[in-house]
C-alpha cells in the first residue's frame, strides 16, 4: 500500500482509488501544512482528479488562510470529499465550508467509515 506522513496527515490509497487522509493527533494545520498534504495526495493518487477520506476525529486545529487552498483548483482536485468526524467543531467548520461553496467539488460530513466509503464510490467513473 502506497503511504506517505506529512508534518499533519498520514495519507494512504485504498483498493478503490480512495486517498485516506488521517489528521495527527494534535496537528497545527496552516496554509504550508495544507499545501504539503495535497501534495502528498496527489503525488499517491497519481490520477488528475480522485476521492478523498478525510478521517478528522483526532483533536487538532486548521488556520483561517487553509480555506485560501480549498478555494484554489490549482491546488485542490478532488472529485468528492467525505469528511470522518464525531467533534462538534469539525462539524461546523466542515458545514461552514459546504454552505460557502469553498470547493468546488461535492463534500459530506460522516460518523461512520464504510457508509463514507459508499458514498464516495458513487462518484467513481466507471
């Protein structure tokens, strides 16, 4: 399994084409961390465009300039994003960003894994 750490994220492929992105217990994720983590992803998906699972229950806090890279296509190319959570504060941070329509592509907000998994592969290409 192709896997690769970044100072914040421990980001893997699944045997869909599903890009894992596991937050670190107590990750500082500013616009430098984002950056380096999306371009881990795609460096690992190999592909223009893919899926992401982002497993965001660990404690941890995001800067206001990462939404600066949410914004941006030249960084984020991402067919669909399911965010993992059970914290209050993800939760509406991740809600924050789907009402604004700070990505392009669709993004849901998940507790449980495989129903996350399910809803990304509805976006598969056949």
């Amino acid at each position: 399994m192709k896997y690769i750490r970044t100072k914040t994220d421990e980001v893997s492929i699944d045997e869909h084409g599903i890009v894992h992105k596991k937050v670190i217990e107590g990750a500082h994720i500013d616009y430098d961390a984002m950056l380096e983590t999306e371009q881990a992803i795609a460096k690992i998906s190999g592909q223009e465009k893919y899926l992401v699972l982002v497993d965001a229950r660990v404690q941890h806090n995001v800067t206001p300039e990462v939404f600066e890279i949410l914004k941006n296509p030249q960084y984020i190319n991402r067919i669909a994003t399911a965010v993992l959570t059970d914290k209050l504060g993800t939760r509406i941070l991740m809600d924050y960003v789907v009402n604004n329509k700070m990505m392009d592509a669709p993004m849901k907000i998940f507790y449980d894994q495989q129903v996350a998994i399910e809803w990304l592969l509805q976006f598969k290409k056949n």
